[in-house]
C-alpha cells in the first residue's frame, strides 16, 4: 500500500483525477479526517472537504506511473 496527499481545490481538478484513476487496475480511496471514499467515484470526492489537503491510499505497491499521472495533484 502507498499513501500520498493531494490537493483538489478546483471542479476541474476533480474530473481530471478521476479519468487519471480509473485507468488504473487496482483499488484506491481518498480519506478525508475520518471520511473515506472511492478514489475513482466523482461524486464521492465532492462529498469530501476539498479546501484541505486529502490523502490518496492506493493499494498497490506498483503505482509508479499513476504518481507520475498525478504528480499536479500532490501537495509536498
């Protein structure tokens, strides 16, 4: 499993990780305090606090290219 924090302060953003997620195989959800969702369902990221940085849990340890795909998306 790796974890990264993200940073999705626009509409567009969302969209944009979304269609970057989905095109990955394995599971992966976004945790928000003590909310989890699915990292790949749209309306479950607006349910979610976006002014505040979220953390990605994927669970794969074969994700190199998806943090390359969301690397605009990583906050450091």
């Amino acid at each position: 499993m790796k974890t990264a924090t993200i940073k999705l302060s626009l509409v567009e953003n969302v969209n944009k990780f979304v269609n970057i997620v989905g095109k990955y195989p394995f599971d992966m959800d976004l945790r928000a305090g003590r909310h989890v969702v699915d990292a790949k369902s749209i309306l479950g990221i607006f349910s979610l606090d976006l002014s505040r940085p979220i953390t990605l849990e994927i669970y794969s340890d074969d994700c190199e290219d998806l943090m390359k795909e969301i690397k605009p998306f990583l906050v450091d």
